[in-house]
C-alpha cells in the first residue's frame, strides 16, 4: 500500500494533473484507492480537506474522502518513536509545529510513503525532510514518479483493466 503525503495530491493538482487539464489522474488515484493500493492517513487529510481550493472539494465529496481515507488508528508509540528518533528527543513547542503532521505519516509501518520532499541529509531537527526520517526509521519512501511507474498511469489507464 501506498501513502500519500498531502504535497504529492497538491503538486499534482498544481503543476502536472490540474483537474480540468488531467481528469483520468484523479479518476485512476481514485480506482486504487478503492482497490486500498493507495490510501491517505486522515491526519495528512485534515491537513487538505480545511482548505476553499478545488483540491479540498474534491476531498470533500464523501465518495472521494472516504476511498481514500486510511482507516486505521495511528499508533500514538509509533508517532512518538518518529518524533524522537527521526527528528530528535527534545524538540520544542516551536518544531514539533513546524514538523507538523508528517511523523503520523511515516508512523504507519509496512507501507511506501509517497511524498515529493527531497532529501536533506544535512537536515537537523525539525527542518528534517521526510526521506531522510524513514530512511532512519526503516520506512520505505518514494516519490509521486514512483508511484506512477509502479501502479502504471497513462491517461488511457482505463484501456489496460
């Protein structure tokens, strides 16, 4: 199963599958979802669906927030295990918002996080960028290209099933 972070669904819609340049993108992320081949922890949701954009209506319709919505409770170990040994085990008020919701993200293990942040090695705290935490939490990670390889888009994508 693949995770999407809230930047993948955003640059997509901004950059290379607008919804009314690229319909068959959202109809094909849609299919998998249904399939629970790609899914989207609510925490990352929230992070979207809050907004007036035509992204976050999509999101809003029931039919779409609900195929794609992870339906599993994050384990709150988990997420504290991610925030201590990914980005550091005396963060501050300040960085664990910075860092946002990420580590519920990378929290989920036996999954590929989807995102498009590049890695950061050098990265310390909370600037860290999420490769390079499920490098170190032993996540596996890669980005919207890959996903697209591996679960084969193509605008005829329907032609092929």
């Amino acid at each position: 199963m693949y995770l999407l972070d809230a930047n993948v669904l955003i640059t997509a819609k901004n950059s290379y599958y607008a919804f009314d340049r690229v319909p068959e993108f959202w109809e094909w992320l849609l299919h998998w979802a249904e399939r629970s081949a790609v899914k989207i922890p609510l925490e990352i949701l929230e992070e979207i669906v809050g907004g007036t954009d035509d992204l976050a209506q999509w999101l809003g319709d029931k039919d779409n927030r609900n195929a794609l919505c992870l339906e599993e409770e994050a384990d709150v170990g988990r997420v504290q295990d991610v925030l201590a040994n990914g980005y550091g085990n005396d963060l501050t008020n300040a960085e664990i918002i910075k860092i946002g919701r990420d580590p519920f993200l990378i929290s989920y293990d036996v999954r590929t996080v989807i995102t498009t942040e590049v890695s950061k090695p050098a990265a310390q705290r909370a600037n860290r960028r999420i490769p390079d935490v499920c490098n170190q939490m032993h996540v596996t990670w890669g980005d919207s290209f890959l996903l697209i390889r591996d679960l084969n888009f193509s605008t005829k994508w329907r032609d092929r099933i």
